[in-house]
C-alpha cells in the first residue's frame, strides 16, 4: 500500500481500531479472494492475532491448511471531499479513509478451538443469543465439517489514515464541518475519526 508520511498510521491501536469498526474484510490468499467476518484478538502476540473461516470446499481451504501467505485488506471510514469545503482555491476532490493491511500466515484450529472461536463470533455478532454450542449435537458436527477455522498471528500491520494531514487548519475544519452536516451516516464516521473520536469500535 503507497503510504506517504503524513498519512502514515501503522501503529497497533490505529490498526486495531479499524478492524473492529469494520470486521469484514477481503482475504487475499493463493491467487484468490474471499469476504470473510474476522475476529481481533488485540492481545495475541506482538500485533496481536486474527480469526476466521472458510467452507471446506473453498480454494483457501486448502491455503489455509497449507500455511499459504495471507493478506487482509480492511477498508474503515471513508467519504468524499469536495474542493468547495476549503478556504484555499484552486483545488480538487479527493477522498479521505482509513485503511489497514494485514500480513499474516494462517494456523489452522483445532475442534475445540474452532468450536470456541464460532461461538464467539456468534457472541460478537448476533445479538438474539444463538450459539452453535447450544444445538443439537448432530447438527455441530455436520457444520464443523463443512468448515476451515483457522488464526493468522499478525506478521505485520500496514495503516493509512487519509483525513486531509496535508491541508491547512481552517482547510480540515471545513471538511469537517460538511462532513457533520451531511446526510450520509459514514460522512459523520470520517469527521469523527478526523477528529480523533472513532465511533463504532468492536
């Protein structure tokens, strides 16, 4: 990912804060992608480790269990920016956003593992109270077949926080400001985290 310095935020917290604000993420792995929901356990190794899933039948399946090289791509906040917002003209659109890249190698779990880790997604996730464990036991097994959980320990974290650095005060003050006043829900989520105030974390 092209990081120049002002925009650079590759430091765990900034990263971590990303990931649990927007969980589902493409996985690149053997020439290939999947969408998947990940889990973040911040406190798993050095930059922490990743959780996930695939069906058994997928290419990254057999990836995983192989120990292929991954790449997690996490998109977080992001908005267009109009060159009406600022005070210095001329100027062009662009776009702020977060963004984070994962390098990892996946370690495939366990049953039992896999059994605790699918309930905490569900526990993450789905806040009706449904747990895989509370199942029938029949119907446990044939879902754990059909499935490939597995952790990525993080090798290296890649963060890139493009909230308008390069600009003047008064410039990122009116971003902001239109941010805030904008109808779009995910508007508010970039001048927030221009701000300094994410909102939504997991």
């Amino acid at each position: 990912m092209y990081v120049p310095a002002h925009f650079d935020a590759s430091d765990p917290a900034f990263c971590h804060a990303v990931i649990r604000g927007s969980p589902f993420a493409p996985l690149v792995m053997a020439g290939t992608a999947s969408h998947l929901p990940f889990l973040l356990d911040a406190d798993r190794g050095p930059l922490g480790t990743l959780v996930a899933h695939v069906a058994a039948a997928s290419p990254h399946a057999d990836a995983a269990l192989a120990g292929a090289p991954a790449l997690v791509l996490f998109t977080g906040a992001h908005a267009y920016v109009s060159p009406s917002w600022y005070q210095v003209a001329p100027a062009v659109p662009t776009w702020n956003y977060c963004a984070v890249h994962v390098h990892a190698v996946p370690r495939p779990l366990d049953d039992g593992a896999t059994r605790a880790y699918l309930d905490q997604l569900a526990t993450t996730f789905d806040t009706s109270g449904w747990r895989l464990s509370t199942q029938p036991a029949e119907y446990q097994t044939k879902m754990l077949r059909g499935i490939v959980a597995f952790e990525l320990p993080i090798d290296r974290l890649e963060g890139k926080a493009k909230l308008s650095q390069n600009r003047s005060a008064a410039d990122r003050d009116g971003v902001i400001a239109a941010l805030e006043r904008s109808l779009v829900s995910t508007d508010h989520d970039v001048a927030a985290w221009m701000r300094g105030k994410p909102r939504g974390k997991r």
